[in-house]
C-alpha cells in the first residue's frame, strides 16, 4: 500500500474534488440561466444513443417521470424528448436535507444519424424511456 493512501491530505483534496464536481453538474442542470421558471426547459436528462442495422435506440434517464408527461418529436434530423418531472407531495412541506433530482421541465434534443425512419415506438422501463427509431430500407 502507498503512503498516499492513508495521508489524509490526500484523502481530503480527493474528496473536496469530487464535491466540487457534482455541485458544478449540479449548478449546469438545476441553476443554468434561462427563461423564467415554467417558460421553457430547466434540465436536461442523461441519455445513450445506440444504433444497430435495422434502427436506432435512445436511452434517456427519466426516473419519476410519468410516461403520459413526455412528448417527443422527430424533425428527420433530430429528436426532441420534452416534458415535466413534478415535486412530489412530500417534498412541499419537508425539510430538504439533500435535492439532486432535477423537478420541473425538461428538453433534450438528439442528432439522428442520417437516414430515414418508418416507426417510432417507446416505452418506460426502470426509470427510463427508451425510444426505437426503425431504419427505412
């Protein structure tokens, strides 16, 4: 073992890092300048874009967001999910102790890879859409 690892210097400067890292991703999410609240998106989720020889599949992070919420469009170049994450009921009245799940509305919006898609389906799994363009031949 190295002497670094049990030097609490190095421990620390590690650890005040790492907060650094995710109050910034937090500030980019939750507290970018924008529109007044409600007159345009605040957050934008997390996504993977995959594709295969018959379609391309988007993964997009959305946990607590009822699919009836979500709206998305294909302009044949892009893709935009949109839509809105509501506080739950609890968190009105309770003392927040911690809050990193973004609330509110949200919009992001993908490049295809070029070519032409026949049929759009999604559906909501374990906290995320996922979205299946299937390839025009």
């Amino acid at each position: 073992m190295t002497a670094s690892r049990y030097d609490p210097r190095q421990w620390m400067w590690g650890e005040a890092m790492d907060v650094l890292a995710r109050a910034e991703h937090l500030h980019r999410q939750l507290f970018r300048a924008g529109p007044a609240v409600g007159a345009g998106p605040r957050w934008e989720p997390p996504m993977d874009v995959l594709e295969t020889d018959g379609e391309v599949v988007i993964i997009a992070a959305l946990p607590g967001v009822r699919e009836p919420e979500i709206s998305f469009t294909n302009d044949g170049r892009a893709l935009v999910i949109a839509g809105s994450r509501t506080l739950p009921a609890e968190l009105r009245t309770a003392v927040i102790h911690r809050l990193e799940l973004p609330q509110g509305r949200f919009e992001r919006r993908v490049a295809l890879p070029p070519g032409r898609y026949s049929q759009i389906l999604h559906r909501a799994q374990d906290g995320c859409l996922i979205i299946r363009l299937r390839k025009q031949v």
